[in-house]
C-alpha cells in the first residue's frame, strides 16, 4: 500500500462577494478533486488548532504527524537546508533579504527591486569573502538563493537562535538592530556577531560597483542585507523511523524542501516545476508517480494557489485550483488504484480578503481502497465540513494515512 | 441513574470487498443496535486519537475515562491481576508463554502447539518449585492460566519495568536477552534476575517427562518461557472515587478484567461466558442486568469480534456482531428505560485486511432518557460518524454517560 499526499498551499480561503459569495475552490471547475471527495473520506482539518493561522513551515511540520509547537526551531535552518545549504547542530540560520535603505537605515525597498539574480550573486559573492579567513569568532556563511532571497549561516561554539530580526518588517520602517530575546551569554554573542557581520555588509554593498551601476540604471541599490528568522536545525524523527515509509517529496519552495528533508524525505525536482503561477503540474505528477515505483509515501507540494491569495488575486486562484485539480486527474489515472491512497488538502486558508494565511480549518479528501466513504459530493471547505472524518487537526491526517497503510504502531497489548 | 456499556472487541472495521464493499457491521443483521442508534445519539471515537492503534488493555483505560498515555504501566500486571494473581506496588509482571525452541534457541511454535493447560499446570508446577525457597534476591512467581498462556511475577525492593522481551514475537527468530531499557541500576537488576529464571527455566523444561512424553506423542515440547509486556500496578483513582459510580464488568478476557479491576470494578463471571465464539451473551445480558441492582454502572465486555477479524474471518465477524446485537436487544427489554442508558461502541477497528488493530475510529451509540436524539438510524463506522456526538475521544465517553447520570464533577465556581 502506498499513499500520495497533494498539499496546495494557501488553496482554502473565505466566501468572496467577488464570486457572489462563493470561496475560489466553490467557484472553481475541479471534477477530480470532486471525484476525489465523492468517492473517498472527506472533512475538515486545522493544521495547528481552531483559529490559528500557521506559516507553511510549521503547517507542514504539523501535516507530516510532527508537533509542530514543540519541534518548530525556526525558519533559518530550514530554509537553508531547502536551498541545500548544509546545516550542523549548532548552527544559527537566518533568512536574508538584499533590500534598499537611505542614508539613514530607512528601508525603500525590502527586495531591492526584486533585484536579478545575476546581481545578487555578483554582491553576495563578495560579501562572502569578508569572512572567508579572518572572522575571530565564527565561521560565517552567506549564500544569495533566487532573486532578492538569501541565507546567512553562522558557525561557531555557544550560539543560540534566540535573538531578533534586523528586518523591520516594512518600507519607512528604520533597520534594527539585532538583539537578544533572552538573556543569555549565547544568545547576547549570537547578536553581536550578526550586528558586526550585517555592518560590514552594509559598509561593502554602499559602494560596491554592482549597485553603483543599478543606481545610473535607475534601479534601487541592493545596500544592505537585512535578516530574519533565526533558526536551528529542528530534531525530528525521521519518517522511516517513525512510519516505517519509504518517502519522498516533489516541492520547489525552499523553505518546504527544507521541512521535507529534515522529515527525512528524498527531494525530488520536476522539470517545469517552477513555484510560480507558470509551473508545470502534470510534470510534478509524473515525477511523483515515478518516484512511488520505489518510495512508499509522496508528497507533492504546489505553491501558486498561496501566491494568487496573497496577490488578491481571485481569478488567479481558481486558475491554480483548475491546475491542482488537472495534476490530480493525471494521479487518479495513473494509480494502481488496488494498492494507492491519494490524499489532497492544503497547509492553510489565505484569506483573499486579508492577503494573509488565516487560521481557518482547509478541506481535505482522503480516496483508496478502504477508506469508510461518505455522502460529501464536492470538494470545498463548506462540503468537506460535513464528511466523514470530521474536524481533525493536521497531525492526525499523517496518522489516519500511515494508518491506512498499516504502519501505525499499536500502543498497548 | 445507572448505566450499561458495551465493548465489542475489534468490531469496527474497513468497507470489504467480500462484502461489497460494506464493512462487517453494514452487512450485519442487527435490529437491536439499530434501534439504540435511530432513538439514541451517535459518534465516531477514536480510542486515542485518530490514526492510533491502540491495545485492548490501553484502549479500556481510554474508554473507562482515564489518560492512557499517562496511566498505562505495561500489559504484565495487568493480565496477572486479572487472572486473579496479586499484584503489589513494585512487584514486576510478565506476561509469558510456554514456548518450542531448537538446540540453538531458534523459536519453533511461540505456542508449544496450544499446550494443553493440563500439561502447562504440571510444568508450571516444576518450575515454581525451583525458586520457592532459595532464590537470594527476589521472590519469583510462576502460574500458568489457559493453554500456553502464563504470568511470571518478581517481587523485590527496587525493581524496574524498563526490560524488554525474550520473546522474539515471530517464528524462526532466536530468543531474546532480557535487556535493560534505561540506564538505571534497577533496571539493570531487574533483566539480570529475570534472565536469570527464564534460563534455569530452560533447564528444568528441557528435559522435563511432560516434555518427553509430548515428543513421543509427536506433539511439540515446552521447553521455554518466553516473556513479553513487563508492567507494574497502574497508579490510577478507581471508579467510585473518579465518578462516585459503584461499577462492575462482565468480561472474561484476563486483560480487561485486570483494567476493570484496577478501575475498582467489581468482577463477574457469567455463567457460560467463554470469550469464544460459542460464549453466551444472554447470560452475560442477565449477570449484568442483575449486577445493576446494586451498581450504577455494569461494563459487558465481549471478545469474539475481535477474533474473528483477527483470523479475517468475516462471515464469523458478521455472526458474533449479530450476537452481540442479540445481547442488547435483550438488554433493552429488559432494563428500566426510565432510569437507564445503554451505550455501545469498540475498544478499537480491528481491520479484516490486515488482521491487526487499526487507528480508524469506533462508532458509538448511547440510548436513554435525556440523550439529544439525532438523525442517524443505523449503527455502523459510516452512519454514526454523522450523529450528534461528532468525532469523539475515548476519555470522553466514560465522561458523556457519567455527565448523564449526573455525576461528573463541576469545574470552576
């Protein structure tokens, strides 16, 4: 028995009046995701608790049978570990972005124009050679990712993730300082290394040539890197421990192949699969079914259904769900319906109201050969509510699959 | 207000192919049942939680209102007090089986070939005399109960359930040492005592005449112990200090006697109740209906469903829910209905495809004078999970049916 877990990000959002009070997935034409409702069990689910908005990170903690509250350590190490930056014990990670700030630290642009990749690494690239000999303390490592996004990685003895954001979270917004969120000789020498290291950064990237000549482009310099999300590598039992499955995931979003790998899962890309609205599903698909020739357990994961909302982008959105629902067509046909379990759901509701990830509960379906079906008949948050799995919280949707599939251990004689 | 539970062993199952894709009790002939769903108010409850598979004896505790995870110390005391074996705080309890082994202590038959218990009773006999009087450190109990089933108990000051098994749990695998499973010193007594016994066990079985006799009749000899599930005695607040109910239980299986016992429960035997196929469940209807004379609640365990889908005997699984329905039926008629409530649920899904327990959940009907009636008019997996209790714990069962007889505590002012 084998199970393939298709998360959407963001895919449940809130009746629109745009949609005459439809959600997008009401509104949008999904006949899979409908057969998947009408054929399998289907009902609600929160993936941390009733009203709780989670990040993707921690939602994806939450829906791979972790909890979450206790093993989340951060964003840093994760995303750094999606980007394939190596990650030790002991290492504090922070997501970086190149941004723009004036002469008094005032933040223009938090993604310096959303700057080329080209650029970034022509900067970043320099800036890793401050350290590459002569910091006294710490191993310092900085590495651009896609456009604007970055990762800063500190080595050295007794640190510790406890320390604040120099990101302001915000344009106008004065660049912070770092400093301790506890009061700890860790966490005070972890943010005094990041305020020396973001300072000689910022001394590197005023004058550098690469900005120099976006400015005469008319393009925002990329002046100073601002951080966020001090993290630590989580611990966390692997799935083949803890399941006994074989598993494997089809993601781009770095912070969830982070997530992913820590989980112990194999990472797998698609040609096509780009994150974006353009990516190739039927691509993800098929990489997905391959990999079950050999793996027990797959996820896939699809992040344009979360972009569209953040955008407000409603028309966008039920796009993407059309997407989604034509990729899961493509696994309904493909299975060994004998011996697959497909399971579709998403890691949270972004409202397209608020633009923001909310703590809705998202609908799920679960279909295969012996699950209890019920009478839901379309796949929506509004339906599902009513099926036969109830309201359940993420961490029982891993279980209820690794259940199907017979590795859950019993606990008890 | 008094109240009666029924707990059919493993009765939930998975839609079956053989049975068109009903599960076993959609197939079932149950009027009775029926009835207590279509005038009483139903749920799904997950023993634990949802995905989790739980043991009997772990699923009992659960049901009867206490925190497992919290309270459960291990099978051996358990089982031992419920065949009736006293059981101190400190003393560690095995449960052990008369087992075949080779020269090299490869296991042959985990069962010796079901020994007859006449055969066990001489043995047991032998191996009890070894340590009556000379064992320096420990006093060690050995009592043989049914067939190949056995408790070994060890009575010593500063002992410890952190050992593991001797028993391999599979044919063709070599008997295991007793190990220690934390770095105490008392675990480490405790497998080094118990190591100890189970090899001067092995000496006196080897060449024991029972054993002799047992090869000539070509039967398979018992020349091991193997033991599994060391427990201690629970600490758990018994039934009529918890829920100031006097409580009884009708239950012949050792395991759930030993919880109802620990629960404070007084137990019952009826007359022609076996925990077998042929067991007579109108008996047990009538010693629990006589029982409630002077308790306020009365547990009737039946096992038989489960072990029919242990043996994926489905049409035998069909047959024993039938029974069990038979049982409540007269429980029905024969009850106050104008003071009594009678709930019916599972310890857990037994699944007829994997032979195992699994983590799906039970469903539950509870009938009585001040339920709120729903609309579900059948008792199965699939109907009840669209009744008025929702998606249910086990721990919030016992506390449901003691709300309704008015004897859960308020908390707060």
């Amino acid at each position: 028995m084998k199970a393939i877990l298709v998360i959407a990000d963001g895919m449940g959002d809130w009746p629109l009046k745009q949609l005459n009070g439809k959600t997008p997935l009401e509104a949008a034409e999904k006949p899979n995701l409908d057969f998947l409702a009408k054929h399998g069990i289907c009902g609600i689910m929160d993936p941390l608790a009733p009203g709780i908005p989670p990040g993707s990170d921690v939602a994806h903690l939450a829906i791979l049978g972790y909890n979450a509250k206790k093993v989340y350590t951060g964003r840093g190490a994760l995303e750094a570990i999606g980007f394939g930056i190596e990650v030790l014990p002991g290492d504090i990670c922070f997501r970086c972005n190149f941004a723009t700030v004036d002469d008094n630290l005032t933040v223009i642009d938090r993604r310096a124009g959303r700057i080329s990749t080209e650029d970034a690494s022509k900067l970043a690239k320099d800036l890793e050679k401050i350290y590459l000999h002569d910091h006294p303390e710490a191993e310092i490592t900085f590495r651009n990712t896609v456009q604007h996004r970055a990762i800063l990685r500190i080595r050295a003895p007794s640190l510790s993730m406890m320390v604040s954001d120099s990101d302001p979270h915000g344009v106008g917004k004065k660049v912070l300082r770092v400093h301790s969120l506890k009061h700890t000789p860790e966490a005070d020498k972890t943010a005094r290394i990041v305020n020396e290291v973001l300072e000689k950064f910022h001394e590197v990237l005023k004058n550098h040539p690469v900005n120099e000549e976006r400015v005469k482009k008319g393009l925002p310099p990329a002046n100073i890197i601002l951080c966020r999300g001090a993290g630590v590598l989580p611990k966390i039992n692997p799935f083949p421990l803890k399941f006994g499955l074989r598993a494997a995931a089809v993601a781009v979003m770095p912070l969830v192949r982070g997530v992913c790998k820590v989980a112990g899962m194999r990472i797998l890309d698609a040609p096509g699969a780009t994150g974006g609205y353009d990516t190739d599903v039927i691509s993800k698909a098929k990489t997905a079914l391959e990999a079950l020739e050999n793996e027990d357990f797959v996820l896939i994961h699809v992040k344009a259904t979360d972009l569209a909302s953040h955008d407000a982008k409603i028309e966008k959105k039920i796009e993407m769900i059309e997407k989604v629902d034509r990729m899961v067509g493509y696994l309904i046909d493909n299975v060994n319906e004998e011996e697959t379990y497909i399971a579709v759901t998403a890691d949270h509701t972004t409202s397209s109201v608020l633009k923001e990830h909310t703590g809705d509960p998202v609908p799920v379906a679960l279909w295969g050969p012996y699950v209890r079906t019920d009478d839901v008949e379309e796949y929506s948050e509004r339906s599902c509510a009513r099926g036969g799995l109830g309201r359940i919280r993420g961490r029982d949707l891993m279980h209820t699959i690794a259940n199907m599939l017979g590795k859950m251990r019993k606990f008890g004689a």
